[in-house]
C-alpha cells in the first residue's frame, strides 16, 4: 500500500487485500461470488468480443496519434473512453461509402484494429514503478468488482427499464438490420430520418456483430459496462487533473461505489447521457494535452498535428454520443483553458492568440469530419426543437429539484467533496479552479436566464445534476485522500505509530468503504421502473402465436414533454417490438424525427384524445377505439406513472369487450 507517498507493501499484504475485498463483496451482494464464474464460463464469445469492443478500437487510435508514453492501464482505460466514439465515427464513415456491416466484417474489422493497435511493435517502454502497478492492480480490481455488481444487480432483467430504453432497443435493432445508420424506421414507426445521437447504439450493434448478442441484451450489457467504466474513467480524468494517482484511485472508489449516479441510470435507461459521459474523459485529455502543448515555450507546430487529430476525432466522437454532454464538455475545455493560461507564468497576448488558433483547428476538425452527420440532422425535427429552446424567454425558470441535487451528493459525497475542492484550491492547484469553474459553465449553460439570456431548456438542470459526478467524484476522492493524510500525520506525531498500522487502518477504511459501497449498488434497481415484466414477455410470445398479424392492440399510454409525444405505462409500449403488432404509441425518440405523414406525433394525440375523453368501459370509447382500427386493449401488470386509463375492473364489468388472455397481472380483451 501507498502511505504518505512511501511503497510499503509485499505481495502477501496484496494477496490479503484482494482475499478481504472478495470476503467483503461477497457479503455485500451474496451469491456474487458463486453467480459470476458460472455466467462467465458459459458465454465465453461474449466476454472476450466485449473485451476487444471496449479496447482495440481506442488502442489502435492512441497508437498512432498518443505520442505521450502512458502506463499499461491508464492507456487500456484511455482507449475504453474512446472506444465508445471511435465506432460511432466508422459506422459513419461506412455509411458514407455504402458499405452495409455484418458478422464477418466487423471481426475482420478487429482483426484490422488490432494490426494497428500492435503492429510494428513499440520500442519505447515506461520505466518499471512497483507503485504505479500498485495503483493499475487496485484500479483493476475496483473496475471488475464494479462491472461483476452491475452486471450481477440486471441478470433477472428480460429488457431494460423505464421509456428510455424501449427507443434504445429499438434503434440498435435497427441498426443491426441495416447493417449500419438507416433513413426509415419502419417497421416499428413511420419516421423517415434518423438524427438522434448513436454512439451508444452502435456500441450494442457492435456487440451483436461480433457475439450474437441480441438488441435487448446488447442495451443492457453496453449500459452496465459503461456504468462500471465510471471508475477508472474518473480515475484517469481525476489523476491527469490533481497529477495524483492516488487522489484518482480515491476519485474510483467513490462514483464506483459511494455515488448513486451513474449506477441509478440503470433504472431510467438514460444510457445516451451515459455514452457521452464515458467519451467525455478521452475528450478531456486530448484537449488538456493539446492546450499544455500549445503553452509550451518553444513550440513547433510540427508537434501538434497528432494531438490536433486527436483531439478532433475525440470531439467529433462526443457530438455523436450526446448533444447535451458535448455543450457540458465544452464548459470544461473553456474552464481548462482558463485556467491553465492564468496559471502560464507569461500572461503575453501571443500565448492567448495560439491557444484561440489552436482551438479553433481543433473544433473545425472535429466539424469536418461530424460534417456529414450534421447534414442529417438538419433533416430531422432536433434543429427546430433547438432553436425553439433557444427562444425560450429568459424570464422562464428551469425548474430544480432538491431530491435530485440531495441525490447528487448522497451517501456521503458532500463534505468529502468540499473538503476536497477546499484543499485543491488552498494549495492553488490547477484541478480546483478547473473543477469550479467547469461547475459554474454547466449551471449557466442550463439556467441562461441568470445573465438574462435565451435558451432555458436547451440543456435540464436534470441533466447537470445527474451528470455531475464527473466532477464531484474527483474533489471527493480529493477530500478523502486529504483525511487519510491528516491521520497518517496525526498517528505518526501523536502516538508515535509505525507504517504498519497506519497501512492497517487504510486497509480496513477503503474495504468498509467498498463493502458499504457494494450493499448501495446491489439494491440501487429500483423495479417501479420495469414497465416489460416477465410476465408481458410471456404475454407477448402468447400474442404471436395467437393473434392475427395485423392484429391492431390499445396499450396505456399518457402524454409527456407537455403533450408532443405519448408514452407508455406498462410492457404494453414494447408489444410493437415484441410481437410485430401495431399499438397506439411509437418509440419516445420518434419525436425527433420527421414522419410520413408530417402530422403523425398530432395524429397520435388527437386518437389518444378522442379515445380517453371517455370512460373505457363506455359504449363511446369502444366505438372511438373500432373507428380507429383497434382489435384489442392491453394492460400490464407495471403502472408508471399510475393512474392508467385502461381499468380491468371497468373493462370486465363493460359488455364491450372480451376477456381473452389473463396471466400474472396481463390482461387483454378482443373488443366487440
């Protein structure tokens, strides 16, 4: 172990922690242990496509464009980062010559990448550190315990929960069709374009290419391993900002473990924020990198033009993981910027003018070669719904809930994160200036009515707040490495004690840590946002088998987004996936797009309207239902929110319709 900056440990104090940290886990989320070998030895292809999926791709980029030597795993977590952006960007490219992606070409793609990532060889190594391995074994450790919990927690999940993730499936599957990026959405919604953000999407499709792995199962694994990746993702963003590994290792420990997001995403299926947030660290460094460079003394130009391609093809991948993340990126390379000028110890005009130069070559790379994409998205509906966010009256408050900025710092996380921040800024480290500043950018991104200006809504405070552990994790990790080194201090002059106990303490600290840590992540599922049960997917096999395939079905469905789209309440929203059969609602991200006919989201309202005027059970609404060609009503055992129109007891007690299916809480009726 590391105390105070001195390497006392042996092999057999390692061998102990990693035997304590099973015996931990193991009582924290039990039958972990017993669970995870078994899975693992009976989908071997899947692990190991999933392995090079996170790792050739980014590796073959950083062996030709990193010019600085990074150790073994800070560069394997370099590339995991991006990796989920690298894809994105060939998928467009492929695209763009026409070429349509199967089983056979995406491992011969692999077998490309990693000729690139590996051949010639490099001669170059990093001098041998027993404490940088150290800090690569436990960043190891904390990375698998992470991703085995978070895959552990979603083994009974048939598909992923809550809205979010029923467009996720859908357009993986999609995808995966079309062997690539698709116009028509059919057969599961008559949009005509495809302009949402997909890095996350082509992840899962990937995964189907290479492993076999269905769109369902694609989401919900490529949404895990992002959420476990947190870890040493903020480990290596935290560690490249504070230039402390351990302040990194800390920083791991705490939005691994501690921090409800990102894991709590598992419930929403919010896995396109997510996708961003996992580029965003590669993005960082390139263009912390790129800025450290350009303040050099005696710069070459020369030496920028890997860096510069580096960094455009790190941006260009964000644009394509998300929209909204992309904006908060930007606060943090504004925030960086600033504060590594005001730290140059020359403030000349000529080093401002050369980091403006440079960062106008590096967003006009990344422009470039997002170029084509952009062009479809003007296609779509995104640009109007942005420019009418950007209308939006400064005088209209982007409403803040204190649960979610309560839930932001839960467990814990806030007075490690001010005395983190507090002691980073004491010490005039750059990472506290970055960290604030970047904080105060995304706030005011979000809320620009507070300098009075437009565009309330372009980004949520939603949206902020449950991303905001990018930030707060690495002042925590700061703040606890600051206790721990107030108490190495205090044990030493006050009661004279040797590394050996102290090293005991930490011991005992960061496993009571982890196995606490462990409890919070096993129960984080929370199944009021399943709306596809087990029993909806019995339902759905049953509704193949027995229903005509033009059989039309009436789910529950509620306005949302202030009546733009509907929504679903229960399984009945995945039935069109499921069985093939048409329902009243489309996929969530269809309201993105443009439609044939144009008025399709308007025609959706006016049906739910016309239908839910009365009372289910009424002679009008069964007539309203048989006017607009639907044979059957659906009711699921989930109900989120509750309250849902289609009431069995009122549907029962109506002669209007036919009781022909009841199982586990599914219900559906043939109406007369």
């Amino acid at each position: 172990m590391i105390v105070a900056g001195k390497d006392t440990s042996s092999h057999s104090t390692i061998w102990l922690a990693v035997i304590w940290l099973a015996a931990v886990v193991s009582m924290a989320a039990p039958g972990l242990l017993w669970w995870l070998p078994q899975t693992l030895l009976h989908a071997p292809l899947t692990l190991l496509s999933g392995i090079i999926l996170f790792t050739l791709p980014g590796l073959a980029v950083l062996r030709w464009l990193c010019q600085a030597p990074l150790i073994w795993f800070e560069r394997l977590i370099y590339a995991a980062s991006l990796s989920c952006g690298v894809l994105p960007l060939l998928l467009l490219v492929s695209d763009l010559i026409g070429w349509r992606w199967n089983s056979v070409s995406a491992w011969l793609m692999m077998l490309m990448l990693s000729i690139l990532a590996f051949w010639p060889p490099q001669l170059r190594t990093l001098h041998q550190n027993h404490h940088r391995n150290l800090i690569g074994l436990a960043i190891a450790l904390l990375t698998i315990t992470a991703l085995a919990v978070r895959f552990f927690i979603v083994r009974e999940v048939p598909v992923g929960f809550f809205g979010d993730s029923y467009h996720h499936t859908v357009i993986t599957q999609l995808l995966i069709d079309h062997g690539g990026l698709f116009h028509s959405w059919q057969p599961y919604a008559p949009a005509v374009t495809f302009t949402y953000h997909y890095a996350f999407h082509t992840m899962a499709a990937w995964w189907h290419w290479l492993s076999g792995v269905s769109a369902v199962q694609g989401v919900i694994l490529v949404g895990q391993v992002m959420n476990g990746l947190a870890a040493p993702l903020t480990y290596l963003l935290t560690a490249r900002l504070t230039n402390s590994r351990l302040t990194g290792l800390w920083a791991a420990v705490m939005v691994g473990f501690l921090s409800l997001y990102p894991a709590y995403y598992v419930n929403w299926g919010r896995y396109t924020q997510l996708a961003g947030q996992t580029v965003l660290p590669a993005v960082a460094l390139a263009w912390m990198t790129l800025l450290d460079r350009t303040l050099q003394p005696h710069l070459s130009w020369h030496t920028l033009l890997k860096p510069l391609f580096l960094t455009s093809i790190a941006s260009a991948a964000l644009l394509l993981s998300h929209y909204r993340v992309a904006i908060l990126t930007m606060c943090f390379i504004l925030a960086y910027a600033m504060a590594a000028f005001a730290l140059h110890t020359s403030h000349r005009w000529q080093y401002l003018l050369r980091m403006s130069v440079v960062g106008l070559l590096g967003a006009a790379g990344a422009g470039l070669l997002v170029g084509p994409w952009l062009w479809r998205v003007q296609q779509g509906q995104i640009m109007r719904l942005a420019s009418a966010l950007l209308n939006t009256s400064s005088e209209v408050s982007n409403p803040i809930s204190l649960d979610i900025i309560g839930a932001a710092f839960r467990t814990g996380l806030f007075l490690p994160t001010v005395l983190g921040l507090a002691s980073l800024l004491w010490r005039r480290q750059a990472a506290g200036i970055v960290l604030t500043l970047w904080a105060i950018f995304a706030w005011l991104a979000a809320n620009p009515q507070l300098l009075g200006l437009n565009g309330q809504g372009l980004i949520t405070t939603f949206t902020v707040l449950i991303g905001a552990y990018v930030a707060i994790t690495p002042a925590a990790g700061a703040g606890w490495l600051t206790l721990i080194r107030l108490f190495a201090t205090l044990m030493r002059s006050a009661w004279q004690w040797k590394d050996s106990s102290i090293i005991a303490v930490q011991i005992i600290l960061a496993l009571s840590l982890l196995g606490w840590g462990t409890s919070i992540q096993v129960s984080i599922l929370d199944p009021s946002y399943q709306l596809a049960t087990p029993a909806d997917i019995a339902a759905a096999e049953w509704i193949k088998t027995n229903l005509p395939a033009d059989a039309a079905i009436y789910v529950n469905g509620f306005s949302a987004y202030g009546g733009y789209v509907y929504a679903g309440s229960d399984g009945g929203w995945w039935l069109s996936f499921l069985t093939g059969r048409r329902t009243n609602l489309l996929p969530m991200a269809v309201g993105f797009e443009a439609t044939d006919p144009p008025d399709t989201l308007r025609q959706i309202a006016v049906l739910h309207q016309t239908v839910q005027q009365f009372p289910i059970g009424s002679a009008e609404a069964a007539a309203a239902l048989r006017a607009a060609g639907f044979d059957f009503l659906y009711n699921g055992p989930a109900a989120n929110p509750g309250g849902e129109y289609l009431d069995p007891a009122q549907i029962d007690a109506s002669p209007f319709y036919e009781l022909i299916y009841r199982q586990n809480g599914v219900s559906i009726w043939r109406i007369r």
